[in-house]
C-alpha cells in the first residue's frame, strides 16, 4: 500500500481494479454459460415442457428469503409469459411450516409435478413421499450438499462435483432463471427472459453471492434492468432511495432487508405479492405492509442484540448468544452484528424447551458451512453455505458444540479475498472523474468489495450534526477540502480536530462526490 508520502493516482486505482478480474473470463452478459451446462437443467425442462403440454398440475415451492421468495417470483413471472396458467407457488411460513419442502406441504397442495426453488438438497422424506405417490419432483437448490442427495426425478444444484457449470456459487434466483431458459429452449420459445434479470441481482446480493463471473453478469445486467423497469413494484422502490445513482449497496441495505422483512416478520408471500403487483395502487399497498414489518424487525433486532450481548460466550473462533423465546426471524441479522462487532463468526439461538435453534453468519474468509459441517455430531440438523448457516441442536450439546469450535481450525474459503482499502488518497483527486473510474468496476459487494481509501493528518474546518446521531464534516488539508459524512457517531469531532480516516466515495445527487467514512480516529498532539 502507497504511504502517505505517495498516495495512489488514478492509473494505479485502475490498475488495481482491473487486477481484481484480471483471472475472469466472463466480461459480456453474451458469454454467460448455457443453460445445459447445469447438470440435469435439460433433463428437468423435458419434463416440465410434457407437463405443459397434458396441461399438468405444477407446484413451485420457494423460501421465505429474499432469494426464496423472487425465485418463486421468476417462475410464477415466467408461465405468465407462456401464457401457463396451471401453475402456481408457494412459500412455506417460516413460523408454521419450517424451513423447506416437506411431505405435509405437498399433501396439502396437490400437484403432478413439483419445483423446488432454493431449498430441496435436504429433502429426503419428500423425495420418497413423491416417488411412492407418482409425484415428478424437480429440485432447484444452490445450498452445501451433504453425504447423499434425496430422490428426485432431476437435482439441478452446481454444488454437485459433476456439475460442469463454471461457478458454484450462485443464487437460488440465478437457477431458477436458467431453469426457465432452459425450458424455453425446450419448448422452442421465442419469449424474452432478461426482465427477470432484476429479481436475479436482488436476489445474488441480498444471499451475499461473490460477485464474480457469472454473478458480476447476472448483477450488472439485472441492475440495468432494475433501473430501467417501470413494474410498479420496481417504481416504488426506486421512489424510495435516497440516491439516484443505484448500485448493489442500495439493493443490500435498502430493498433486500424491506423484502425480507415479510418472511423474517410474518409471511414471504406478501414480498412475493408486491413483486408480482400488476398496478401501482396494488404495489403501495403491499409496500406499506412491509414497510410496517420493517420497522417492527429493527425494533426486535434491536431487543434481541441487546439481550444477546449480555449471554455471548465468547471464544477465538466464533461468538455465541442463546436467549429464551427469541424471535425467530431476526436471529441471522443479531449474528451478522455480533460478527461484525467482534470480527469472527456469530451464531445466535433461541431455546425452545430443551432445543436451541438458530442462524450464524461468518466473517471474513471463514467457510462457515464446513466449519458447522465438522461439528454435525452435536447437531440435529443443518444447512447454508459458505456465509450464512442455519442450525438446531439440543440444549445439552451447547457447551460442547462451544468447545468444540474453538478447538478446531476454522476452514477458509479457497478464493483469496480482495483487499478493501486500496491505499492512501490525495483529497485534490477525488472528483467526478474518480467517481467514473470506481463506478467502472461494480457492482461491488462479497467478492468484490468496494474500494476504501485513507488519507491522514486532516483537519476539520466545519461540522453540522443531524438528528444528535450523524455528523456531517468539512475536511481539509493543505491545498483541498472535501465534504465527509460519518453515520451513527459513537464520538462528535469539533472545529479544528486533526483525523485519520479510512472512506468509500458515494455519488452525491448533484454529482458530485461525498467521503463516507468508515474509521476516523484523532491523531496524536
């Protein structure tokens, strides 16, 4: 990293950027792989296309995710554009029915073929229950196998070593799309799919997919899509940014939590209904739905995190917090918290008589899947991937679940992540020109972090303080000033204060560019 005696220039920030895909192959939405290059993704449009053609019963079973519920989205969206209408879906209740398909789900939806939509690769009592009952079932899933893999007419998941699909790493989102291409190709369609793309991104970002060959595809095509797409559903969220240049930052920290808000809160399927609103009138009235459970989800993270941080046993390896009777649905953001906070993985559980269920999140290039994976015998069931993880264990295994985790190495993800701050920053280069060259290489977010910079012995000429949590700060050095945001202050910088600083740039509305910053400390008299 250049010192601050040699801050980086433009042509090095580029070099550096460009360094980053310097081993992609994938660069135009024309190189994206084909469909049949997921393993059984023919197969199963053959027997989705028969069922079309005897006008069969078809049943799409999502998740009650942001990926589950606009992986439903695209196929409901989809047989609306073949004009199908012996289709139908639906989300499992979080609260009710438990995570993915199960026999009780398919007894109660009667149907001649079944599609399973980021969730199914643990299905092994519905795949027999389907098999004894003549039911085709299909299953779309992207999460970690484990030993075996569940009956099924067709298991269409790249995770399967026999699976040539060049990434293994995708969304739910981004298999039912190709599903859909696949059937197309199948039944000789001459329809256009790249309008679902904008479900595609949401979905890629909100599951924190690394956005790298196909996902850097499917994300900056979908965004396009996203920008430009009058679908009600779409005009309301855009309405509701606060920035006009929308990136994968936006969809991450605005709209993925609103829509999974619905499933954490009280039922995926109102998501699904405001993605799929036909009017604007329609899509504001499911909007003000979520954006009601929004809030009553900040609010319960809020309790909850501050609760957990008062059971934490905190080891090397990771962070755990168990309470009684937590609410369900919020338990993988207190772990994405209390990860960030303590800078390892976090895994939060609520007791239920004597069974603790729960979510974790990893950090940094922790493989948070194969870690939990090491640890199946204290457990009574388990998925995710390599980021996020569900679980559930009985209360007796707690403690040795804790020390078992501590006393084995935490596996790590193979790719090697990209560093975030890029080095030191002149204040005189950052200008719209900068602005255009950081905008070149996103969307950023997993995998593909957005560039910070630092720049050191600054002083504060002007403040302004907003709403006694933010503080809007002028920053200068020798020759230059710039204006910097700092969100929820843990500490208020006066007039004259010398700083360290590590920032992002955000185009502002007016175009011009704004530090958001990420540390400030003071420096030394």
């Amino acid at each position: 990293m250049p010192s601050a005696m040699n801050p980086l220039k433009k042509a090095e920030i580029t070099k550096i950027l460009t360094n980053r895909f310097a081993d992609d192959p994938f660069t135009s939405i024309k190189q994206l792989p084909h469909p049949h290059q997921l393993k059984d993704a023919q197969k199963a449009a053959r027997l989705i296309a028969a069922a079309i053609q005897n006008n069969q019963n078809i049943l799409v079973v999502g998740d009650y995710d942001v990926d589950g519920v606009t992986s439903c989205v695209i196929m409901e969206k989809f047989f609306h554009l073949i004009s199908y209408q012996n289709a139908r879906y639906i989300i499992p209740n979080r609260f009710s029915d438990g995570y993915g398909i199960n026999p009780l789900i398919v007894e109660k939806n009667p149907a001649d073929l079944i599609i399973t939509v980021d969730n199914g690769i643990s299905a092994f009592e519905t795949g027999e229950y389907c098999k004894q009952n003549g039911i085709t079932l299909i299953i779309t899933d992207h999460h970690t196998i484990k030993d075996a893999l569940p009956t099924a007419d067709a298991i269409i998941n790249p995770q399967q070593t026999d699976c040539p699909f060049p990434q293994k790493e995708i969304c739910g989102a981004s298999l039912a799309w190709y599903l859909c291409n696949a059937i197309k190709l199948e039944m000789g369609l001459s329809i256009q799919l790249i309008g679902l793309l904008d479900l595609v991104s949401i979905a890629t970002i909100a599951d924190m997919m690394p956005l790298k060959a196909v996902n850097k595809l499917l994300v900056k095509a979908g965004l396009k899509q996203f920008i430009t797409s009058n679908a009600p559903a779409n005009t309301i969220l855009k309405s509701h940014l606060k920035s006009t240049h929308i990136t994968a930052q936006d969809i991450a920290f605005s709209i993925a939590p609103l829509i999974n808000s619905a499933g954490r809160m009280r039922d995926g399927d109102i998501a699904a209904k405001f993605l799929l609103s036909t009017d604007l009138a329609q899509a504001q009235a499911h909007y003000q739905t979520l954006s009601t459970l929004n809030q009553a989800r900040k609010n319960t993270t809020q309790e909850i995190l501050q609760s957990a941080q008062k059971s934490l046993l905190i080891g090397e390896n990771c962070v755990i917090a168990h309470g009684t009777h937590w609410h369900e649905g919020v338990l993988g953001i207190v772990a994405a918290n209390l990860s960030a906070l303590y800078q390892r993985p976090a895994i939060v559980l609520s007791q239920k008589d004597n069974t603790f269920k729960g979510s974790a999140r990893s950090y940094g290039d922790t493989n948070l899947i194969e870690a939990i994976k090491m640890q199946a015998g204290f457990l009574t069931r388990f998925g995710g991937h390599a980021q996020a993880v569900g679980l559930e264990l009985e209360k007796e295994n707690l403690e040795p679940f804790f020390a078992s985790l501590q006393n084995t190495p935490m596996p790590k993800i193979s790719q090697i992540s990209t560093e975030e701050i890029l080095g030191v920053l002149d204040l005189a280069d950052i200008d719209t020109e900068l602005l255009e060259i950081l905008e070149h290489f996103e969307p950023y977010g997993q995998g593909n972090p957005q560039p910070s910079f630092s720049c050191h012995q600054l002083k504060v000429t002007a403040t302004k303080t907003f709403k006694s949590l933010h503080q809007q700060l002028e920053l200068s050095s020798t020759s230059w000033k710039q204006k910097a945001m700092l969100f929820f202050c843990k500490e208020f910088y006066q007039t004259n204060d010398a700083v360290d600083i590590s920032f992002y740039l955000q185009r502002e509305p007016d175009n011009s560019p704004l530090m958001v910053l990420k540390t400030i400390t003071k420096c030394p008299l």
